[in-house]
C-alpha cells in the first residue's frame, strides 16, 4: 500500500511542477518555465506504467490515479501555457486574452470527456496539449496573426473527428515512434538550454518530428 500511496504522490508533484512552471512564467523565464513543463511532462509519461504495475487501482481504490491525472495535466498541458500565451507576447494583444479563456475552457472540456481515447490508445481530437504547442509557438516566433490561426485551429480540432497518437501506448509502429519520442526529447531539451534559440537544423528536425506524429493520427484513420 506504501508504494501504491508513493505513485500517487509521483502524480502529484507534477503539480509542483506546474507551480514552478507559473512562477517561472510570471517572471518571463521561459526556458526555466518548459524546463518544469518538461518534467511534468516525463512524471507523466512515467506514473502510469508504475500504477499498473503496481496495481495501484486495486490496492488503493479509495484514491483515483485517473483523477489526478487529469487534474495535474489540466494545470501543466493548458494552465501554465494558456498563461504563456497571453503574457509573452507571442499573441496580437487585443485577442490574447480572448484567446487564453479559449484554450482554458476547451481543454477543461477536453479532460472531461470520458470518450477522450480509444480502444487502441489514440486521442480522439487534439488532445490539449499546449504545452507542447506553446513551446513550438516560442521556438518559431511566427508572426502574431498566423500563431493566433495556429490557436485557434487547435481548439476546433479538439472536437473534430481526428486522432492523434498516444507514443507509448501505441501499438503501430511503437518502436519507431518511441525512438522519434526519445529523439524529439533530447532535441527539445537543447533548445531550451539555448534560450529557445537553437540552431535551424535542430528547429527543423522538431518541426519533422511534430509532422510524423500528427501524420500517425491521420494513418489510423485510413486505416482503422
């Protein structure tokens, strides 16, 4: 029971994580802001094949992992980087905050929809994760109109009829795609230890590995 306890409280400190995250976000230390977003991002990706192997489920039944889950993934995947948005600049200023209360409520209604994954662990709809789109937003510093259109294209496919892949526990081509997860990690690591300004052919391979993921979504759908 002791160790099943110890996974939820792994959970957990992924809130942590989003409160260093805000701090480091109100302060305009970005780098420092998807270094705590990264580590919420990686407790994520760990905690589950810890309570399964540990049936947590069973063991602690009177605490849901799931909930706390969703509650920690609501504060790092679209809290903190809602917040980015409107505060860095990266939006025209007349729609940042518009546009902030829009990636706040759709992915609260996102994390509430129980039908959000599939037998075959896809996401059904893009599957809030800001976090990873914010920080593409600082990377290519794109024009304000054409990133407030990237906002606004996210949100709408949050409802739409798309799938978009869970990398590890996908079962099609699993190995490839863990190897691009792995790959995409270590690259995203490097440009924020340079200030979100890393060389062009690192941006480039982030930009190709943002491509093959989202293209493996669109694969099922040809191929259910």
């Amino acid at each position: 029971m002791a160790a099943a306890f110890a996974v939820h409280v792994f959970t957990a400190c992924g809130a942590g994580c989003a409160l260093f995250a805000l701090l480091a976000a109100v302060g305009a230390h970005w780098s420092a802001m998807f270094v705590w977003l990264g580590l919420a991002l990686a407790i994520d990706g760990i905690d589950g094949s810890l309570a399964r192997r540990l049936r947590v489920v069973e063991t602690l039944p009177r605490w849901s992992g799931e909930v706390l889950d969703l509650v920690v993934d609501m504060l790092n995947y679209v809290f903190v980087p809602a917040y980015a948005l409107v505060a860095s600049g990266l939006l025209p200023q007349p729609v940042a905050v518009p546009l902030g209360l829009v990636v706040v409520v759709t992915g609260a209604l996102y994390f509430a929809d129980r039908w959000m994954k599939t037998a075959d662990y896809y996401f059904r709809g893009f599957p809030a994760i800001w976090n990873v789109a914010v920080f593409y937003l600082f990377l290519l510093k794109l024009p304000g109109l054409i990133a407030a259109a990237i906002v606004v294209a996210l949100a709408v496919l949050t409802f739409a009829p798309v799938h978009f892949i869970h990398p590890i526990r996908m079962a099609r081509l699993r190995m490839l795609t863990v190897a691009a997860l792995v790959l995409w990690a270590l690259l995203a690591l490097v440009a924020v230890w340079r200030n979100l300004e890393p060389s062009s052919w690192i941006t480039a391979i982030l930009c190709v590995l943002a491509v093959y993921f989202v293209g493996i979504g669109f694969l099922r759908r040809r191929h259910p």
